[in-house]
C-alpha cells in the first residue's frame, strides 16, 4: 500500500520527536532524577538515624515536646516499639531503595521498610538503633508522594501530543504546494492551461514552482503556436487549392498551357509550404555537431541563392562547430528574406568572432521591420503585409523556422535596424555549439 508523502514525513517526523523525548527521558532520569533522589534519600536517612539518636539523649520529660517539634518541622514521627507491620516485599520505587541503602551503610546492617495504615493514611517505618535499643521512625507517604514516573510519563504523553501535531503541520506545510503542483501537472496532461504556481516557500519548492512555471508557459506558447500554424497553414493552402479548382475547371472545357503551368505553380508553391512547415515543427533538434569552416558555407549560400550577384561577402576564416544542415537551413531562410525583402540592392554578409564562437550578420537594404515588430516577426504565419500574396512576401515562416533552430541548438538570432536603412539579422553561435 502506497501512502501519501504527508503520511509518510507525518510518520517520520513523529519517530524523530518520539525518539528525541525518549533520549531527552534518559538522560533527565539517569543524569538528574536519580542523582537527585539518591541525595535526597541519603539527607532523609541521615535526619532520621540522628533523630532517633537524639530522641534517646533526651530526658523523658522533654522526648514529647522534640517528636511535636520534629513531626511539625520534618513530618517524621518516633516511637518505642518495633515496626508492627511486615516489611515492604514488592518493588517499592529508587527513593525507598536508596533510603534503605543509605540507612544501612550508617547503621551497618540490613534495613527494610515497613508500611502501616493509621488513620486510613499510608505510613513507612524502620528499626533504627537509638542508645541500647531500637526505636521506630516513620514518615508518611504523602513526604515523598512527588510521583516521578507518574510526571515523566505525562510529559512523554505531552510531548507525543505536540509531535503529532507538529509533525502534521509540517507535512501539510511542505506537501500542500506539492499537492498544488500535483493538480496542476495534472491538467497539463489533461491539455488543459493550469494557473501558475506561487513562487513562494522554501527556496526548493519555490525554486520547482518556477520551473513549473516556465514549462506551462513554454506549453502555452506551444498550444497558441499550434493554433496559429494550423490557421495559417489552413489559410495559405486554400489560395493555391482555389486557383486548382478554377484551372481544373477551366481544363474541362478547353485545354490551356497557362493554366496547366498554374497548376504546377500552385502545387509547387504547397509543396514548399507544407516543407516549411514540417521543418517548424521538425527543427532538427537530433543533428550532431560537425566541424563547419563557416567562410566556405556563406561563400556557398551565397552562390546557391536566387540573385548570387546581389550578395557581397566579407568572411574571414572560421571555423566552429555545428550542426550542419540545421545551420544552412537557418542561414538560408535569413538570406532568401533579405533578397526579398531588398529589392535591387545588395545584401552583405559578415562574419566575425565573438569570443570562442562567431557572429554572422546578413544585412539588407530593404524597408526594415518597426521596433515593436522585430519579436512579433518570429511568430508562424505573421508578415507585415496584409495581403499575404507570395508576390510581396513568403509564407511567414522563414524566420520562426530560424527561431526553432536556434533554440534547438543554442544560438541567438537577433534583428536590428541596420544604420543607413534596412535590416540586420544577426545569428551568434556559442563555442563548442
């Protein structure tokens, strides 16, 4: 049987108290408890052998008045005869022993006490030696009715008390966020947006609550980015499907090279489509990392690309380590937007070193992207035109395929303003990436 974690640190907390008290018992007992009843039995013995001893020096005349004064002052009493009752057989407590064991080594014999009942009260009494003969001393029960097991027994019942309380508090304290996490993790799993955790506690549970956090966000962005790229795509494929459906049509009652080189336009333009999208959602995160002389790549990127005139290279010699075709393919789609994007005019790439990595820059002269814009960019399916025509633009996922990437691999794709007019995107690839 599985049980909770509160029920198990409940359980761990009280065994910890429980075993705590014990030994804090121990030691109240061994160190402080007996050592004081040992020296109090030991003063009680003392006062009762001098008190018969005394009473037997005494003149006759004077022995009433000393036994008023020592039964008011030390509740002892003394008297003539011998102990009538029979001596004490059972186990009687460390107090009686020790005054036993005291009485003996003064008197140099063995000494038991006896228990009487006068009055319907409990009375011990003992044979000590006093002149020629013995005489009784006794004392009633209620001079050593201090009950020590009675008390330590009550303060262990106590304290039990309070660990379970305490332990349960503490359970509750530590399990209740866990409990929170618990539920919340579970409608993640359901597909559902949970609310987020309080990042407050101790440091670790808060520490787990802003990774949890952080993940329901990243889950989130997920889903809402799902939901856009499904619209989008939905969006961007009914175009080139209406324009099929119309040339088909058109091919049913004459046949028509233009609208034969539509089609294969249209299917050619879905089939690029649903590739960008398979990488969005691909990302190549599982390609290893290679040695990449990245002077060589740019230098083939640029001549593989639509206008290789149009592109203007200043790359010194670099080389890094990376995933090669996830590189290409993140360089590629920032080029094939500046050539787009900058008309006529040229396109520079520059690369650089940044500490043990490098930082690759591709600048247009194009009309640049707002300041507010430059994030809301990296979003499937979001251009800056509301047309949407392929004429003016792609399909709006050039760039959050390149953002893919980089968080795949750990790079850093940034957009600035370039200075003059323009765009400049900037890809910085961490050593040993």
């Amino acid at each position: 049987m599985t049980r909770s974690l509160a029920s198990q640190n409940a359980r761990l907390l009280v065994g910890v108290f429980l075993l705590f008290e014990l030994l804090v018992a121990a030691a109240v007992v061994f160190c402080l408890m007996l050592p004081m009843a040992r020296s109090s039995a030991a003063d009680l013995a003392s006062l009762m052998l001098l008190s018969a001893q005394t009473w037997s020096e005494l003149p006759p005349e004077t022995r009433p008045a000393f036994e008023h004064e020592l039964a008011a002052t030390h509740q002892l009493a003394l008297r003539a005869e011998a102990p009538a009752a029979a001596h004490l057989q059972t186990w009687h407590g460390p107090y009686l022993h020790f005054v036993e064991t005291s009485l003996a080594a003064r008197t140099g014999r063995m000494q038991h006490l006896s228990r009487e009942e006068i009055d319907g009260e409990g009375w011990l009494w003992i044979a000590l030696p006093s002149g020629p003969r013995d005489i009784s001393v006794g004392f009633p029960m209620r001079r050593i009715d201090t009950h020590p097991l009675i008390t330590l027994l009550v303060s262990l019942g106590v304290g039990l008390a309070l660990a379970l309380l305490t332990a349960r508090w503490l359970a509750s304290r530590t399990v209740a966020p866990l409990q929170r996490l618990e539920r919340a993790a579970s409608r993640l799993g359901r597909g559902e947006t949970p609310e987020l955790l309080d990042e407050t506690g101790p440091a670790e549970l808060a520490t787990l609550a802003r990774c949890f956090n952080a993940m329901a966000r990243q889950v989130r962005d997920l889903l809402t980015a799902r939901t856009t790229l499904l619209a989008g795509l939905s969006h961007d494929l009914r175009t080139p499907l209406a324009r099929m459906r119309l040339a088909v049509s058109l091919l049913e009652t004459q046949a028509s090279p233009r609208a034969l080189t539509q089609i294969e336009r249209d299917v050619t333009e879905m089939d690029r489509l649903i590739g960008n999208v398979l990488d969005l959602a691909r990302g190549l995160e599982g390609e290893a990392a290679v040695p990449i002389a990245l002077g060589e790549l740019l230098g083939e990127l640029a001549g593989e690309s639509r206008s290789p005139g149009r592109v203007r290279a200043d790359c010194q010699p670099l080389s890094i380590r990376a995933p090669r075709l996830a590189l290409r393919r993140a360089l590629g789609n920032l080029l094939e937007n500046a050539l787009r994007y900058s008309g006529d005019a040229m396109v520079d790439l520059r690369l650089e070193r940044a500490g043990g990595g490098a930082r690759i820059c591709i600048a247009d002269r194009g009309p640049g992207i707002p300041a507010d814009k430059l994030e809301v960019v990296f979003a499937p399916f979001v251009r800056l035109d509301a047309s949407r025509s392929p004429a003016t633009g792609g399909a709006g996922l050039g760039l959050p395929i390149v953002r893919q990437l980089a968080r795949a691999h750990g790079w850093q794709i940034d957009l600035r303003p370039r200075p003059g007019g323009g765009l400049e995107a900037w890809l910085t690839l961490p050593e040993g990436r």
